[in-house]
C-alpha cells in the first residue's frame, strides 16, 4: 500500500473503493434526484463488504430487513 501516495489510510480507501456504477450497463442508465438507495455494510471474520442498490418501488430489499436473519456476520443498512 502505498500510503504517501494517498496521505493516509481514509484517503486510500476512499479513493480505491469508487464504482461508477455506468460502467457496469451498454446504455446510460437514469438517476432522478430523489432517487434513493440502501448501503449494506457487512463483516465476518474474513471480509468487510459494502454493497448498495437502488430502492424499486413495488420491489423489496435484497436484505432482509430482520437482521437477526443473518447469525454469522454483524450487518447493517441505511436508506440514503
């Protein structure tokens, strides 16, 4: 890691852990401005994950919102 390079370990991260999420689809995909998303924060002895999806209505949540459903790792979500 070459932390001089990003001034610190925030800098880092922040910068290393971008998606944009456009690259992932063959046309432009539309945001309106009171689009919301859920943020899925999640750990196990292993690994730390952030994953987000936009909020579709008529669509649920990919998480449960029973996060008593998930025993084997602390987990947690916002809506933004």
């Amino acid at each position: 890691m070459r932390l001089e390079m990003y001034m610190d370990k925030t800098g880092y991260e922040a910068t290393n852990t971008e998606i944009r999420l456009n690259s992932y689809f063959e046309k432009n995909i539309s945001m309106e401005p009171h689009s919301k998303f859920c943020l899925i924060l999640s750990c196990d002895e292993e690994h730390v994950e952030i994953r987000f999806h936009k909020i579709h209505p008529g669509e649920k949540m990919w998480l449960d919102e029973n996060l008593e459903d998930y025993p084997e790792e602390a987990i947690g979500y916002a809506i933004v």
